[in-house]
C-alpha cells in the first residue's frame, strides 16, 4: 500500500483539489482509497478547517465519517511545533485509516516547515507530493529545499494557478530551470473559472441579496459576472459571450435585463434595492432564472465583487471533474498514478 503526502508551504495552493481529485479517481477505478488530514494552523483557519467536510462532500462514496472530529481530526498545530507525541499520533491515526485501503493520500498542512513535512513523512513511510501555487518569481531555487529535505521520497512537483498569458513564461523558464536543478515537474495546471466558481447560495450570502424569482439551492455555480449597461453592442451579443453567468444590473433597467435572459444565464442580480417589473419576473420564470435583489447600488455591488473569490472552494461536484479532466490534459497522470500502483 502506498501513502503519498500532499505538502505546500502555502495556504491555496491547491492540496485539497489534488487529494479529492485523487482519490476521486482511485474510487472510479475500483480502488479504495484513504483521505487523512492530521493537522491546521495553530490560530484561526477557516479555510483549513473546512477540508475534512469538504472530503465528505465531495467523496461521499468513500464512507468517510460525516464528522471528522469525532476521531479527533485534524488537530491544531501544537505552539512548540511538531513535538514526538504528536507525530507518534499521526503514524498511529494514519494506520487507522489506511486499514483496508489500497493507498492513503495525507494532506499537509502549510503551517509546517519543510523540516516538519519531512518528518510526518518519514514516519508514515510516505512518498511526497509537493503542490505549489504559480507565481512569476517562481524560481526552482525554492523548491530545491524539498528535493534536499526529503531524502528521497519526493516524486515532483505540481503547479496550480498558472495564468492564460503566463504560459511561455513558464515553459522556457521555470521548466527548463527545474531540469537543470533535478527537480521533477509533474505539470503545470492553468487556472480555470470553473474552479474559482462560487454558487447562488454564496453569492446571496455575500450581497446579502434576496431571491424574488426562482430561488435556488441546487448548487448551480456561477463561472462570470458581466455588468449589465456598460457596453454599446446589443444586448444579446454582449451577454451571450459568457454561460454560467451572473449578470448585475440595476433594477429599474428592463431594457437591459430582457436581452441578459435571451442569453445562458445562472443569475440575475438587481441593485439599488429595486424588484424588477411583472414582465421581467415573467420572462425570468420561463426561462428558469433566478433573480436575486441586493441592496447596494451598481458600483458597491461590483466594490464588494472583488472580494467574492474568497468564498470559492473547491466543494463541488462540477469542479472536480473539471479538475480530473485538467489533470489528464496538463499533469503527467501515468507517472503520478504508477508511483501509486494505478492505472492512468
């Protein structure tokens, strides 16, 4: 059985998209995989915290226990760091879970050194998955500390987040760098919408915005936001370069909001307060449109926009086969699969 620990040395870099999609795929062939994460940062961290629920989410097919911290995991990072107890722990709550599976997939925590991460793994016997967010310093100088550090068990690295127009920028630099330095790219994955989607539940949430048609809790994510009014091309063109989206308009603006529901549209978002008129409402009813009202004009609206990313997680069905099928286009899957024992 083989365990493979997933370590970055930041938060977002991607670690719980790998080990889901991972395991996601293992579960799909046949194979019984095990998902642990053993620790978070020692202070408040929502994101963190929130992975063992987003596993049992996403994998609910795995049996996972629907509430993680009845095993007693994961824990805070103790404030002495890494003590033998609580490494002792880990090698004994990963035996626990790996019973019966065909691999473990342990996920670390940013809040380790590199060090620590060597550690963990050396006690589980683990080879090690390193997950790194793509930056344009991004220099193989960084990464030479893990390849040094792990004493072998590395099996490479994979790259989240790689901008669209960032593309030759990595392949004649940092790949060519990493060859150069022995360090072994498993792939650079590009940043995609879909991942960083959030759904309508969220989006309410964070306009503090109300449902005056069709409202929706079935998860439908939205990918783009186009603002409504601001183009001199006719509506239906403007709104129809872009599915899965929320358009924002104010809400005493019909004659903008009738082109947007000619168009594939997850949402419709009103501002200043306004319920839009009977026709609206109507044609939104057919066309199976949600429209929410917030209370914020036009311009707070898209202020408080920039900040949606921050509820984005990777919790749902659609991103992770989007994931899956990244992986299979832009990471070097039999590779990684064979250092597994799986099939590609």
């Amino acid at each position: 059985m083989t365990v493979l620990y997933v370590a970055s040395d930041r938060e977002g870099a991607g670690k719980t998209t790998l080990c889901a999609t991972l395991a996601w795929r293992m579960a799909r062939r046949g194979k019984k995989p095990a998902v642990f994460k053993p620790l978070v940062a020692a202070g408040p961290d929502p994101i963190s915290d929130q992975d063992a629920t987003i596993y049992t989410k996403l994998l609910p097919a795995l049996g996972l226990p629907e509430d993680e911290t009845s095993l007693g995991w994961p824990v805070k990072l103790p404030a002495d760091g890494l003590t033998a107890d609580v490494l002792d722990r880990i090698k004994a709550a990963s035996d626990r879970f790996s019973d019966g599976a065909d691999a473990v997939l342990v996920e670390g925590s940013c809040a380790l050194s590199v060090e620590e991460s060597a550690r963990i793994a050396a006690a589980l016997d683990a080879d090690v998955l390193v997950v790194v967010r793509y930056q344009r310093d991004l220099s193989a100088a960084q990464l030479r500390q893990w390849r040094d550090l792990l004493n072998g068990r590395l099996v490479g690295f994979l790259i989240n987040g790689r901008t669209r127009h960032l593309g030759t920028e990595a392949a004649s630099g940092l790949l060519p760098a990493m060859e150069s330095d022995g360090l072994v790219s498993l792939g650079i994955v590009p940043e995609d919408r879909r991942l960083l989607g959030v759904t309508l539940a969220q989006l309410a949430e964070h306009l503090d915005g109300r449902f005056v048609v069709n409202p929706s809790d079935d998860g439908t994510l939205v990918e783009h936001l186009m603002v409504g009014g601001r183009s001199t091309d006719p509506g239906h063109l403007y709104f129809g370069l872009r599915e899965n989206k929320a358009v924002i308009v104010r809400g005493d603006r019909p004659d903008v909001q009738m082109p947007a529901l000619t168009t594939p549209t997850a949402c419709m978002v009103l501002t200043a307060g306004v319920d839009p008129i009977e026709y609206v409402k109507y044609e939104a009813e057919q066309e199976e449109v949600p429209i929410m009202v917030v209370p914020g004009e036009t311009l707070d609206t898209m202020d408080a926009l920039n900040t949606l990313i921050d509820r984005a997680r990777f919790d749902h069905p659609l991103k992770l086969s989007r994931y899956s099928d990244m992986l299979d286009q832009h990471a070097d899957m039999p590779a990684l699969c064979a250092r597994l024992g799986l099939e590609s």
